[in-house]
C-alpha cells in the first residue's frame, strides 16, 4: 500500500495535475493538517509550483460556506484541492470559483487511509470514461428506481438534470471533482418517493448502531425511525432548524472498483462500488437551486438501480460494464 507521501503524490501528479506555472492554494483545517502538509511538501518539493495553504475554522456541516477572505482567494488560483473536516463541495465559493476557471479537487473530511490503502490505487484515466457513462445515463431520466437489501424503495425523476461523473481527475480550467468516486445526479424536486433505509454510514455518526428508516413524500424525508444512531441524526438536522434540510438532494453511485464500504472512512464508504448515497439538503452540485444549511451523505449497500426501465446496477455490481468490474490498482 503506499504511504501518506505517495498518496499525495498521485493528488498533486495524476488527480490535479498541479504544473510548476501554476498557482496551488490548500485549504484545510486544524483536523486534517497532517493530510494536507503531505500535498504541500509534494507540490513545494516537486512541482515547484506557488504553493499557499489556508486553515478554516471547523465547521459542523458540509455545505457551509468558507470564510470571506477565503472565497475570494479561491478565484485567484489556478488549482484548489481541500481537505477539510466537512465539504465545500456544495458552497457558493466553490461554484464561483470554479466560475473563475479554477480546477477544484474536494477530499471531504479526508482519513489517513483514503491516501494510504486501495481507495487511492485505480487507474482513474482508464476508469474515467466508464464513471461519465453512468452519469450520462442517469441525466434527464424520466424515472429512477432503487431498492436494495435493507428495504430501500426508492422512486424519482431526474428530468431536467444533469448526471455527474466525479472520476477524481481536474485536468482542465473549470472542473471539479470530489475524492469520492461516483456517478450522481439531483432527484427532480419534489419528485423522490418511497422509503430509504441507510444500513452503512453517515459522515457525522459513523457506523451505525442498526439501519435508519426515512419515509420519503414529495421529495423530503418526512419520518425518520431507528435506534440510536436514527435520534443522534433527528437531532442534528432538527439543530439546523431549516426544512430543506430534508431536501432529497443527491443520488450516488459508488463507482471506485477498490474501495470497501467500512464505516471508517464515509468517503470511502460512498465510493465503493457497491454502494449508493442519499445527499440530505443542498443540490447545488447536482444543478439544483437548494440551499440549506448543509448536505449530509448517508450511505446505504448492495443497491439494484433502474433507469427507465433498464437495469444498470443489480445487487451493487454494474450490469452492462464488466471490464470495469476488473479495473484494478494503476500499474
């Protein structure tokens, strides 16, 4: 397995593609200093690039937006890559940056191991066309259905949104992508229906004490039922006092063929190949104009996905790609 050192180094090399004429800025915090002073000296030492790293406060959701003076300096570099102990993934300051023509590479609350196990070895240019075949065949889709082992049953439209590939590589002015590997889009609002049954993991718990149960209307959870691990979330978006909060903001597909759904790591969790994840409140990055005051990952296994009818994923396997299946650690 490599070390915390090669695992940056394929962060700063093949994901970001940082160059020595370019303009780095690092944006971590006092959680995840470690991580990111591993892809400074990267880019310090061997890109020779202009290196600057920022630390935020902690923040106690993703979504949140990044301090002012930090939003701004976003748009002045040419490459970001965070690693903070919640996304920035759906802010403002990313999107405008992004605007700006900043390539954007997002590690939410990144752990050692996502840099230092098989999450980080796949090949992501060979795999990367297979992930954006996923996306497209999710954009615009009249009706998506999953069910899974745990009782998910799960009904919505995608009409009028954009499916997005996140294959970890930002070689080009503009783009984004999130250390999570998968395929999503941004159910219609208002349109999901059914039940989701999360039996994995949810960033601010963890592993789960037993699965929690979300009844789902007209796009928004309306009962959430389970043990402790279900209070411990009623709580948490109860806090934020904001009803979009219950927004059904995301549909993922775990798509990176190394990665294992543990509980240790949600960003591993929601990339494993045989996972799926409901984003709870902003969709911003999934093309929609929610924004509530955050968006929580919550993933569930072994997921069966039709789209319009054809099925694309049985029992968390890919049904019509089996080569990817076999797309193992870069050589």
């Amino acid at each position: 397995m490599p070390t915390l050192y090669e695992g940056a180094q394929k962060l700063v090399f093949v994901c970001a593609n940082v160059k020595p004429e370019e303009e780095l800025l690092i944006i971590t915090d006092d959680n995840k200093f470690e991580m990111a002073q591993a892809v400074r000296e990267v880019a310090t030492n061997e890109v020779k690039c202009g290196v600057a790293m920022v630390l935020i406060g902690n923040q106690s959701a993703g979504g949140q937006e990044p301090p002012a003076p930090v939003a701004a300096a976003m748009k002045e570099a040419d490459v970001i890559i965070i690693m903070t102990s919640h996304s920035l993934s759906q802010t403002n300051a990313r999107r405008e940056a992004q605007k700006a023509g900043t390539r954007v590479l997002n590690i939410p609350d990144p752990q050692i191991t996502d840099l230092t196990s098989a999450m980080i070895t796949p090949d992501f240019v060979a795999i990367s066309p297979l992930i954006n075949e996923v996306a497209a065949s999710l954009t615009g889709a009249k009706e998506i259905h999953c069910t899974a082992p745990g009782g998910t049953d799960l009904t919505f439209s995608a009409v009028g949104m954009k499916g997005n590939g996140l294959d970890l590589l930002v070689h080009k002015p503009g783009e984004f992508r999130s250390m999570s590997v998968e395929a999503n889009v941004g159910p219609t609002f208002g349109t999901a229906k059914g039940v989701i049954v999360i039996d994995g993991s949810i960033p601010l718990i963890g592993p789960l004490d037993e699965p929690i149960t979300f009844q789902v209307k007209d796009g928004f959870a309306t009962e959430i039922t389970g043990g402790e691990s279900a209070t411990k979330f009623v709580k948490i978006l109860r806090e934020f006092n904001d009803k979009y909060c219950y927004n059904i903001g995301e549909f993922g597909i775990g798509l990176n063929p190394c990665a294992k759904a543990t509980g240790n790591s949600y960003v591993e969790d929601e990339s494993a190949i045989t996972t799926c994840h409901i984003g709870f409140g902003t969709n911003l990055s999934q093309g929609g104009n929610v924004k509530a005051a955050c968006h929580i990952d919550a993933i569930f296994l072994s997921p069966t996905i039709s789209v319009d009818g054809k099925v694309i994923m049985k029992d968390g396997i890919l049904t019509e790609v089996p080569l990817y299946a076999q797309t193992g650690p870069a050589s």
